[in-house]
C-alpha cells in the first residue's frame, strides 16, 4: 500500500507542478480599453436626468471620446464619473474621481495589465444641445481623422459661446476596413470645395474588396448623417453600425427641413453579390424626430433597419428617390407627425433628430450603382 500511496502523492505532486507552471506562463490582458462609462444616478444627479439610464454609456471598441448629456440646470463643476475598464488594467485619474468638468473634457489614460500598452480617453460631460427656433447646417468644417474626413458642427449656446460639435457621422470608418489605401478623397463622404455655397459634401457609392465580397458587402454608398458609426460592426451586422440621431433641446417641434443637393446616378445598379439589375439608382435625403426612450424608460436609439419604420418614430420628412440633377437644386419638406409630442420631453432632451443622407436608396443593404454621386450643402431645420 504504501508504494501505491507513495506513486499518489507523486502524482499529485507532479499534476500541481504542471497546474502552476501553467499559471506562471499564462501572459498579461494586453487590453486597454473603457468598456463602460457610467455616473450614479443619486441625489441631486436624477433631476439633472431624464431617466436613470442616460448616465450610462457603453464604449465602442474604436472610440476615445466619451460624452454625457446633462439638463441644462446641471452643475458640471463637481462630478465623478465611474469606469469598468479591461481586466487588469489601470485608469488615471482613478475611476470615481472628482473633476470640473465645466472647463471642458477631461483626459483620462488606460494602461494594459502588462504594462506595455496605454490608451488615452476623453470624457466630457456637458448640458443639454439647444436647438432654438432653426439652425443652419452649412458643411464648412472638416478634418483628416485616421484617414479619412470627418465634419463638425459649430453650435452656440445661451452664452454665445461656440463649441464645434461632433453630431455627423459617415461609412467611411467601415470603408476603411476593407480599403485602408484608399486616398482621403476618394472615400465614399468628403468634402467637395464647389458647394451651393462654399464647401459641401460630396457622397458616392464605391466598389469596396475582396473582403467585404466575402460577406456579401460588394459597394459602399456614400452616407451622412447625425449620431454614430460602430466599424466593429461594419462587416458582421452592418445595419446596427449605423446609430442614428442626437438628442436636443427643444422650445417648439421641428416644422420644416430645407437644403440644397445635386445628383447623378451610376450606370450600373447591382446587388449584393454584384448581378446585374434591370432597376435605376436614386439618391435618398430624410430627417427623423424619434422618442429616444423606450416604454421601460431604457434609452435607445435607432439604426439602418428601422430608423423610418420604427414605432418610436415621431415625425418624419423626407425626399424620396432623387434622380439626375445635375444643378443645384433646393428642397423644403414638411415633418409630417404620426403622434403628439410630449411638452416636457421635448425640453428635456426625450427626442433625438436625426438627418440622413444617402447616394443610394438601397445602399444600406448594399445595393446600389458604382459612381451614384449626391452632392448636399446648407442644410436647415425651422421649428415651429
């Protein structure tokens, strides 16, 4: 018995070895990243909210700006947000740390749990975007941004003071994934110097690869439009790439929605696995005004499948197949309301607008004609 006892314990002893050298090897999360951003909804916070989930944010694994939208009564001096960041790693400042956020965004790094990898966020937290009695979207700011373009919007708040706000969105980050040598100009969205007046936006639907041929995803149109693109969901689920709209401040509902746009469709319109169709392309311009919270009270926002369709659509105006236009040409569409909108959300920021655009009318389901090119310049929604 004791030689069987004597091979256990050698065993056991051999089986615990192997278990810590297995340990001892296995290497440290070489991750970074913010996965979420969170403030505690307590005291006086609740009121600065209109419901409990706007003080989350869930953090896209290509974003390093990070934004929380308070009422405008709020208090920005003193506030603390909270992080759940990779495993292992470190954030400084420390999570739950005090800052003013009043003077603008704060800087926060990521350092990787082994130590070799660091990333930098910032986290800025400001009052409710009010919208006013119109305002004028005129394309004029753009920049070069990990290859390609991105726009801006000048706002000015109650005070006069001007932010540029980063509500447009494009494809392009999505394009990128499968045609990273493509010149800046040449994507699908960029700026054309020969706008109605001064700069616009130029979007033309692309052949994109190989690798977006392989899951079906052979072109790419041109797109713009409020609120958010996720490229970590370009190839796999493109529709959720698309987030669409931006919460405001409104005194009165949206009435009216003008601009200017020029057109030509490509001579080809294919599928997606690139047959050709006996159809005509067309170019497609809308704005959406959407009750940005479901009936849990759970904050949503609506994407490529169902930013016209859903039932949280509030009002819709949109400019329906935009054929050949080769001057420019203005537009004036009315929101037309499917329900009553509610006072009090509207001033607290419960809606979100959201203006779309697009070279192809089929394009999120990646059907279109290479070439199909719209032109937009000096966009303006009126409230009532």
């Amino acid at each position: 018995m004791s030689k069987y006892r004597y091979l256990t314990v050698l065993l056991a002893l051999s089986l615990a070895f192997c278990l810590s050298s297995c340990f001892k090897d296995e290497p440290l999360n070489a991750e970074c990243d913010i996965e979420q951003a969170y403030l505690r909804a307590g005291d006086h916070l609740g009121s600065w909210f209109l419901f409990d989930s706007d003080t989350l944010r869930n953090v896209q694994s290509d974003q390093t700006t990070i934004e929380f939208t308070m009422s405008g009564q709020a208090d920005l001096t003193r506030l603390a947000p909270y992080f759940r960041i990779s495993p292992g790693a470190t954030i400084s400042p420390a999570s739950g740390s005090v800052h003013d956020f009043s003077q603008g965004a704060v800087e926060y790094t990521v350092t990787s749990e082994d130590g070799q990898w660091t990333r930098t966020y910032l986290v800025s937290i400001k009052k409710m975007i009010e919208f006013g009695s119109a305002h004028d979207f005129d394309f004029e700011h753009s920049h070069l941004d990990k290859g390609f373009y991105v726009w801006t919007e000048p706002w000015q708040d109650q005070d006069g003071q001007v932010t540029q706000e980063p509500l447009w969105a494009t494809g392009n980050p999505g394009y990128k994934i499968s045609n990273s040598s493509t010149a800046p100009e040449n994507y699908p969205t960029a700026p054309t110097d020969a706008g109605h007046e001064g700069k616009g936006v130029r979007l033309m639907t692309c052949r994109t690869s190989g690798l977006a041929d392989m899951v079906q995803k052979p072109i790419a149109a041109g797109n713009l439009f409020i609120g958010q693109f996720d490229p970590s969901d370009a190839l796999r689920d493109a529709m959720s790439a698309t987030k669409f709209g931006r919460p405001f401040s409104f005194d009165t509902p949206p009435k009216v929605f003008t601009g200017w746009y020029k057109y030509k469709a490509g001579p080809q319109f294919t599928d997606r696995f690139m047959n050709v169709l006996e159809q005509r392309d067309y170019g497609t311009i809308y704005a959406v005004l959407y009750d940005n919270h479901n009936a849990k009270g759970e904050a949503i926002c609506l994407y490529g499948d169902n930013v016209q369709t859903s039932d949280r659509v509030v009002a819709l105006a949109r400019l329906d197949n935009i054929d050949d236009t080769p001057e420019w040409t203005p537009f004036t569409l009315n929101f037309i309301y499917r329900k009553a909108v509610d006072a009090q959300k509207l001033r607290t920021g419960g809606y979100s607008l959201a203006i779309v655009c697009s070279s192809s009318t089929s394009g999120a389901e990646f059907m279109g004609a290479v070439g199909s090119t719209l032109w937009v310049d000096q966009f303006r929604v009126v409230c009532e």
